[in-house]
C-alpha cells in the first residue's frame, strides 16, 4: 500500500491525512486483546497510592518520565473515589499504557513494523526513521478525559521537524466517544512551546511563540475501526472526554527521521543500551 501524490498533497497541506482501513479488522483486534492481557496481568495496588495523593506528585512525575523504554499504565484523572481507591474496575480506569510498547512486546513490535507503515513513512519522506514512543490509549467509556489542543513537536521535539504520529482506530472513533479534532493547515503556524527539562530534572513550557489556534476552526475526525490518521508533528489536535458508553481505543505510534537532532532535554530518553530502533 503507498499513498498517492494526491494525498502526499493533502498531508503537505493540511498536516493530517486518513486512510481508512490501513489496518484490518483481526489486526485491530488482536492489539486490543494484547492490550487488554497487559492489563489484566497488571497489579495496580502500588501505583493507586502514588497518583491518589498530590503529596505523591514527584514519585508520580518520575514515573511518567521514566517510561520511554518501558511499559506502563496511567490511570485516567477520574477514575479515584476521594479516598484513593478505584470508582470502576482497573480495566475501565486505565487511561493508557506507554511508552516503549513497540520495543518490548512481540505483538505490539510486530503491529508497528509492517511494511504498509515503512512505506508510508517513506512516502512521508521522513529519512532513516526511528520509531520513538507508542502508547495505546483506551478513551473509557464514561470517564474517558479531554486531552487539549497541543501539538507532539511539543513534547517529542527535534530539529528539524521531522516528526510524525501515526495514530489507529483501533475501534470506531466518533464525536460522542471522543475522536481526535485537528485544525486543517495549523502546522504551518510553528511551534507554540516546547516541554524541556530543567537541570533540577522537573519539567516546564517554554513558550516559543504564541499565536492564537483559532479553535473554532478544529474538525472532528470521526473514522472507522482499522483507519490510520497521520498527524504532522506541528499539527494542533485535541480530544474531547468520552461521556458515552462505548470506548474509543487507539494506539499511536511517533516516528521521526534519524537525521535530526533529538534533544537530551526533552523528556523521553533511552539508555544506552536501548537506542531507537527503526523499521
Ligand atoms: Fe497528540
């Protein structure tokens, strides 16, 4: 499978691009399965104590930034009661698992090296790819949270920009159960802010530029179980929370060009032993 001229056109001009059915079904399915395993064979009872108490924020932030080369599971903001425990089962609070899922698991590493994403990633024209996070994100029924309107260069930044997400329906993605909204055009207006490392080993925004994202103009990209949104690195998107009662899973997968600079202030990094890998 490889993209058009046409549709190399649209992602030029855009900075997002759907394909459906990039993926089938089975595959779809097999991921969920996989993913939902992982989280049955998850024993929550030590990290309920970290994300319940702001006391914990530091533990909490350490264990978010010490994630690039491993797997783990982040809980959605609302799935505590006041005193710490879980309202819903651990498999509907789960908010998602990252961020090493395509180095460390046979089923998700097979998923995210297809031939199919080498060659759109190639008709991209991101050179020497390196495939550097994935996270499977399970939008919970009900409880799901909003993730407001940013852009990845934010938080995976190099330069240049060459920088893409790759992000499968996994299930259907609707309005109603909270599908991406992306502003057509918006990676054309540079980089908002970069999330960098201070020397104290703490995170920060460091505003680059602010121009106004006129939200208003984001659209909604409602797309079928097995479709793969390519999103431009510098493109404004966003998710609303999912008040409905049906999930929205999706995995994602950031992909930049190995002839770029990868900074050492930003906040994923691997060890030595464990460089980015590529297709
Ligand atoms: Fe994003």
């Amino acid at each position: 499978m490889r993209i058009t001229p046409k549709q190399a056109g649209q992602y030029r001009r855009d900075g997002f691009l759907i394909l459906e059915n990039f993926v089938s079904g089975d595959a779809c399915d097999l991921l969920k399965v996989r993913a939902e395993e992982l989280v049955s064979q998850f024993d929550p009872q030590g990290l309920i104590s970290i994300f319940s108490t702001r006391e914990q924020s530091r533990v909490a932030d350490d264990y978010f930034l010490t994630s690039g080369d491993k797997i783990r599971f982040f809980f959605e903001e609302a799935a505590f009661l006041p005193d710490g425990s879980l309202k819903h089962a651990k498999e509907k609070s789960i908010n998602k698992i990252g961020h090493a899922l395509h180095e460390l698991d046979s089923v998700f590493r097979d998923f995210s090296r297809t031939a199919d994403i080498r060659n759109l990633v190639s008709d991209l024209q991101i050179s020497s790819p390196l495939l550097i996070q994935s996270m499977y994100i399970f939008k919970q029924p009900n409880i799901g949270g909003e993730v407001s309107c940013h852009q990845d260069s934010t938080f995976l930044y190099t330069e240049p920009f060459e920088l893409v997400g790759l992000w499968f329906a996994i299930e259907d993605a609707t309005i109603e159960n909270g599908c991406l909204w992306a502003l057509p055009g918006g990676h054309m207006l540079g980089l908002k802010s970069r999330w960098v490392r201070t020397p104290q080993g703490r995170m920060e925004f460091q505003t680059l530029q602010t121009p106004d994202w006129p939200e208003n103009k984001l659209r909604p990209l409602e797309v079928k179980k097995g479709a793969l949104v390519v999103l431009h690195g510098l493109l404004p998107h966003k998710s609303l929370a999912n008040r409905s009662a049906t999930s929205r899973h999706a995995y994602t997968l950031h992909v930049m060009s190995g002839n770029v600079r990868y900074p050492s202030d930003n906040w994923l990094q691997r060890p030595a032993d464990m460089p980015f890998g590529g297709f």
